[in-house]
C-alpha cells in the first residue's frame, strides 16, 4: 500500500472506543514502544477467551434482576400505547449488531439504521421508554420529558468504574446520571482484554461488542416475553437460556484454539514475508454506511478502538486485493451469495481467504456454503436460522447468537496472529480510542509505525 494510501486510510478510521491507557501515560506527551519482546503470562487466545467468559458469567450472575426490572418499564410503556426506542449505538459492533434486518430480530426494541438521534429526541413524549448506552444531551433532556432512561454501562462513557483522568472529556456526564436505571454490562471500563507488553499504554483485543449485545439480546428475551405473554412473564428463563448458551457457545469456540494458533501463524507468515495487507468483509446490511462499511463485523475490525490498525474494509478496496493478501470474511449465515462472491475472488486473485460462519442452517450444511471456499474457516456454532429462543407471540424464533460468537472468532484468531506477529519482533500496532487520555500522543506514534512498516 502506498504512503499516502495508509496516510489517507488513518486519517478516516477515527477510532470510536479504545482500551486502557495507564495512568502514568496519560499525563505525558511522550509516547515510546518498547522494542525488546516479553513472553506472555499464558497465551493471549486463553486471556481473551478467559476474559469474555468472566464478562457472561458476571451478566448472568448480577445483571439478570436490572435486565428483568427495565423491561417491566418497557413493557408498562408498551402496555400503555407508549413509544419505545433503542440508542444502543455506541461502538463499532453496537453501531450494526441490532439492525432490523437482522434474522432473529424481533424489533421490540428497535434501533435506529443510522446514529443520528436527533429525531427520536425531538418526539419523545412522557411515558416512553429508552434504552441506551450515550449520555449525549437529547438522553437527559427526554429524561426531563418523563422518558423512562435505562443505561448500559460502556467503555466510552464514564460510569462508575471509571477512573476520573481517564477520559479526555472529563466533563461529560456518566451513565448513572442520565440513567433511571442502570444495567451493569460488566465491560471494563478500559475495554481490551489484554495488556500487551509491547504497548503497555492501552489493553488490546475490545470486549466492547459482546458485553454490549448480551445486555442487549437478554433485554430482547425478556420484553418479547412480556408482550407475548401480555405480562404474565417476565422472561427470566428465557433471558437465562439465552445468556445460558452464549457462554456455552463461547467456550465450544475455545476448543478451537489450535486451530486458531495455526492460522495466526499463516497469517504472521504471509505478513512477514509477502507483506501481505489484511482486508475484511461481511454482506451489507440495511444501515447508514459507516466511512463505507454496513457490515457489523467489517466495521468492528477495521475502525474500533482497542483493534488492530492493521484491518481495513473490503468493501471500499475489493479491487487493491492481491495475490499473498488476507481476506477475512464474517459472515452471520453460511451461505450468502456476496460472501461466498468474495471467497471466489480471492481464490482467483491468489489472496488467503479466511472465514468464520455457521458451518450449517440448523444442522444442516449440504450444498453451497461459505466455509467450503476458504483457504481456513472456523464454525461459529449459532446455525439457528432465525434467533435461539421461542416465545409466546412470535412466529419466529428470536435474538440470534451468530454476530456475538463470530465476533468472537475474530477477536480470538487476532489474538493468535498477535502473539505470533510480537514472537517474531513485530509486534502489530492497535489503535488506542479518541476519548481516553493521551490518545492524540499515542495515535500519533502509532500512525508513524504503522506507515513505515505496514502492521
């Protein structure tokens, strides 16, 4: 890629969360990389796995009665004729993760195509009911309207785990603030699962995406049950079963972990001897592009803070694929055309295609399927045609697992390509996010890194 290609490409993937800068970098305009490589405690793919674990567990442990008392409001503002609304739009994976097209969504909790709140804001009445993980101005003014406001707890807005230098907008209020009701997602409040000794300023590898989706399927769980049942439940065992099966389902990807270490290494080798650039690819779905993007999994890996910088959009660079490039494909279902379409051209381009999918539509994985045209894919054990849960009401089965565990494939083979990349003196730059302090000084040495050596 050239100069000014990778200048421009940094220039527009404004960072939208990062992980943790600690706090003696955060008062210092100096920002040095150490060069020398430190061996890891265990390996980054068990750290990370280890971590999302906690972070569903600690859901399904203490989160479950604030899931279940918020959507008894929504339900009350459902009951009533009242509007219900859904902000949760912060992050990468959130911006796409719930769009109506989604198979599985039952739009109980719609959200919005786009993140442009403005509208819903100016039409919030008194006894509607919002979900959201901002703290922008329209949430407190529309709590001021007599807005029901349940928060999420996320890593890009302050909330009680926050340290109080951590942020560059110290300023802003927290979700507590704003919120009647808060859930706990249990993200850290530095977002990466990892702290790698190679960048001992931000923690790597976001947790973002999932904590924010458990919260948000579960909420889905209990209010489809309350609408469907007319009151008479409240869907905790409909929230248990599907946060139940997202652990389970996360730990079935982790057996996979040699797997994983084999393909980061093809990765590593690839980079390291034909500099091969990493490109990312998933269907469009029916939302506002974001800097070109309308896949939930493209979006995440190319622009979210705590990521490599390394990742960049196929969508807006199909025709730069080379031979010796990576082409990762997410895909929610097995067998769509356009994802099966890139798999084939990069076979005939002589780039490495690398997928992740269900192998399957409810079990069964006959005829064309996207795993079967990758050079490497790993199954990301959600063939459910619709979502996982059947609920009274609903001719569908609802809330889906498939972008939650495929964002953990992802995050789990660029934890091995990581650790591979950093065994052999290369260590890949990550992006650190725009709200946390110090992140224009460690933005800038990253980008300086990044240009001249291209990972």
């Amino acid at each position: 890629m050239a100069r000014d290609t990778r200048r421009n490409f940094l220039k527009t993937a404004a960072a939208g969360a990062a992980a943790g800068l600690t706090a003696a970098a955060s008062g210092s305009a100096e920002v040095v990389l150490p060069t020398k490589f430190t061996a890891p405690d265990k390996p980054y793919m068990d750290t990370y796995l280890e971590g999302i674990l906690n972070i569903t567990d600690s859901i399904r442990r203490e989160s479950v009665p604030s899931i279940l008392a918020a959507m008894e409001k929504a339900w009350e503002s459902h009951r009533k004729g009242r509007k219900i609304y859904s902000h949760m739009l912060v992050g990468h994976f959130a911006m796409f993760a719930g769009s109506p097209d989604r198979p599985g969504q039952p739009n109980v909790l719609p959200q919005r195509v786009d993140r442009d709140t403005r509208a819903d804001f100016a039409v919030m009445r008194e006894g509607d009911f919002l979900l959201t993980n901002g703290t922008e101005a329209g949430v407190a003014e529309a709590r001021k309207k007599g807005v029901y406001v349940v928060g999420v707890t996320n890593n890009y807005i302050r909330f009680s785990k926050t340290p109080p230098d951590f942020l560059r907008n110290t300023e802003s209020p927290a979700i507590e603030d704003i919120s009647d009701l808060v859930i706990d997602s249990h993200v850290p409040y530095d977002n990466g699962l990892i702290l790698a000794p190679q960048d001992p300023y931000l923690k790597i590898i976001p947790s973002s995406g999932i904590s924010q989706f458990l919260v948000y399927w579960a909420c889905t769980a209990s209010l489809a049950t309350l609408i469907g049942t007319r009151g008479k439940d409240n869907g905790e065992a409909a929230v248990r079963t599907y946060l139940d099966t997202a652990y389970e389902r996360f730990r079935m990807i982790g057996t996979d972990r040699p797997k994983l270490d084999e393909i980061g290494a093809v990765w590593t080798d690839l980079m390291l001897t034909r500099k091969a650039r990493l490109f990312v690819y998933g269907a469009p779905q029916e939302v506002k592009p974001y800097l070109g993007c309308r896949n939930v999994f493209e979006n995440e890996a190319c622009f979210v803070a705590s990521g490599t910088v390394m990742a960049q959009p196929y969508t807006v660079n199909q025709e730069k694929l080379r031979a010796g490039d990576i082409l990762l494909i997410g895909g929610l279902t097995s067998d769509h055309p356009l994802e099966i379409d890139a798999a084939l051209h990069a076979r005939r381009v002589g780039a490495y295609s690398t997928a992740f999918c269900p192998f399957s539509t409810e079990g069964d994985s006959s005829g064309v399927r996207l795993f079967k045209y990758a050079d490497a894919a790993f199954n990301t054990y959600s063939d459910e045609r619709e979502g996982l849960l059947s609920v009274p009401g609903f001719d569908r089965k609802i809330c889906p697992l498939t972008g939650l565990t495929g964002n953990f494939v992802h995050w789990m083979l660029t934890a091995a390509w990581t650790e591979h990349m950093s065994r052999r003196g290369a260590f890949p730059m990550f992006r650190q996010g725009g709200h946390e302090a110090g992140s224009p000084e460690h933005k800038a040495v990253v980008e300086k890194i990044w240009m001249e050596r291209g990972y």
